[in-house]
C-alpha cells in the first residue's frame, strides 16, 4: 500500500524548453560573486552554479541543474509546506535557559536568536495541509545546527500532547546535529521525554509522520526522527547517529561513499521513501488524505 503513498505528480512551474541548460548554465554563472548583491544570487554547494533568487523561489530551493536541495529555514519551511495562512505557532516565547552555567553559553543563544529572528531551534504549531488539519514541528538547523536542548523537548513534548487533545496527525521535519551539549544530561533527557510522548500518539492511533532534511544526526535521529510511523526523507539527506570518522575509526574499516545518505537509509530499510522536495506537498497530503479517510485521525482506527 505504501508504494501508492508516493506517485509522482509534478505541479511546479519550471523553466521554459527554449532555454538550454548550456545557456542557463552560462548566463548563471557569467557574473562574478563579488558583485552580487547578497540575497539576489545563491551559489549551488551540489554543482557550484550561481542561481538568481527567483529562480531559486521557483523550484522551491532546489537546484535546476543538479538537483541540489539548499537548507530551508523554518519559516520558509512552513510557507512551502502548509495552506497558505494556515499556520497558528505554539509555545513561541519558550526558549532555553543556562542550567549548567556554561561558559557564554547565553551570548551563543543570543546571537543565534538575532541571526534567525527564533527563539529557539524548533517551531511548532497547527495548520492544514490540502485543508486537512494537523499539528507540525519544523526543526531548524540555523539555529546552533538545530541542537536539541530543553527548550527544544519542551516544544516537541507540548506538541505532541496537544495533537493528542485535539486528535490531530503530527508531520515533524527534522534537522539537527543532536543532543545540545551546552545542556548536558538535560539534553540527553529529551530523548526519552519526546518518545514518551510519542508513545502515547501511538497508543491512541495518531498518525506521526517524519521527514528527514540534511542533516539529522546525533540524539535526534536516535529518537524521534527514527520513531515515525512513516518516515519520509529529502534527497542525499545526512541521517545517522555519529558521524562517518568516528564510526571508521572504531570499526578499522572504510564505509560506502553513499553512507548515511538518505538512499543508503531506503536502501537498508531504516526509511519508507526518499522524496524530491517539489513532490512533498503532494505525497504528504496523500498520507493525510488516507489517514483521514480510515478514521485514524479520530483514533478509531486498527
């Protein structure tokens, strides 16, 4: 059945047959970087071609050459994903405190808020998609590469429990570099925290959905991200707990170029599906749709 959950359908706009991919290639990268002004041109980190912002906007942040999937923040994350004017954010002033009084710690979550206009590294709240509501997390990976700290839990944890009182499926998009150190043991606490809450979504038979985005390592893929009933993922998406160095190191041998990308997780079972980004929308309103429509959004289901 799940094979039906992902059919390609395309309803993007994309750039006119007329134009060559040579030419594209040529007029993208004809203008040297130092005289761009900054926002209006990316550079792609896939093939290194120099794509306008519109451009860019039009193939949802994927390039059109390589196929190269750039970083979303989560406010932009939200606006791709959700009906327009759908969102209502939870729990937006809860932040992190210094618990343990790590040195500067709170001059890093400063500047982390200024940089990214966040409180913290995750947003959550309710909102539809192909007008089915559900609640949705949006980690972040801008902010201190998404780590997971207190606040961070506190936010998943309270999502959660919400979509339970309002018997509502649950998307999380995940990005993180795991556990936030600066927090010590309390970080590590929101590992079993979040799967106990999980573990009640799926005790009422609500639908929790994940989808992985580059990077998901650390204390969050070994929770939550891993917990999903489904578990979609972005191409080439890191997903893994420690890191390709650490792992040779240990084991004395060398692992496979394509290690701990998305592809290497489908390949070995760990997800049901790697998904272009242009196809999200319309695979995870499939899920929702099905979802729906056998009663497991009122917890009837079997």
């Amino acid at each position: 059945m799940l094979k039906d959950l992902f059919v390609k359908k395309r309803h993007y706009a994309t750039l006119p047959s007329a134009v060559k991919s040579s030419e594209r290639d040529q007029k993208s990268q004809s203008v040297p970087e130092k005289d761009i002004p900054k926002g209006l041109v990316e550079k792609c980190d896939g093939c290194g071609a120099l794509l306008l912002g519109k451009e860019l906007q039009k193939h949802d942040f994927t390039c059109p050459h390589c196929d190269y999937h750039f970083t979303l923040g989560a406010d932009r994350r939200i606006r791709l994903t959700l009906d327009e004017g759908s969102f209502e954010e939870w729990d937006a002033s809860l932040t992190s405190v210094n618990p343990l009084h790590f040195p500067d710690y709170d001059k890093k979550l400063a500047k982390a808020q200024e940089m990214t206009g966040m409180r913290e590294g995750v947003v959550t709240g309710r909102g539809t998609i192909a007008g089915i509501p559900l609640a949705m997390g949006v980690m972040d990976s801008r902010f201190i590469m998404g780590s997971m700290g207190s606040a961070v839990g506190e936010k998943l944890t309270r999502m959660m429990e919400r979509a339970l009182a309002e018997r509502l499926p649950v998307v999380l998009f995940t990005a993180s570099g795991g556990a936030r150190m600066q927090e010590g043991i309390l970080s590590l606490m929101q590992m079993a925290k979040t799967s106990v809450a999980l573990e009640r979504l799926h005790e009422e038979q609500l639908l929790f959905v994940t989808v992985i985005t580059h990077p998901t390592t650390g204390g969050v893929s070994a929770s939550f991200a891993s917990l999903g009933d489904i578990i979609l993922a972005e191409p080439r998406a890191l997903f893994g707990f420690a890191g390709r160095r650490v792992i040779e190191q240990t084991i004395r041998q060398k692992l496979p170029d394509d290690f701990q990308t998305a592809e290497f997780m489908l390949k070995h079972g760990m997800i049901d599906e790697v998904v272009h980004r242009k196809e999200l929308v319309h695979t995870l309103a499939n899920i929702l749709t099905i979802h729906s429509a056998k009663g497991w959004k009122h917890g009837n289901g079997t």
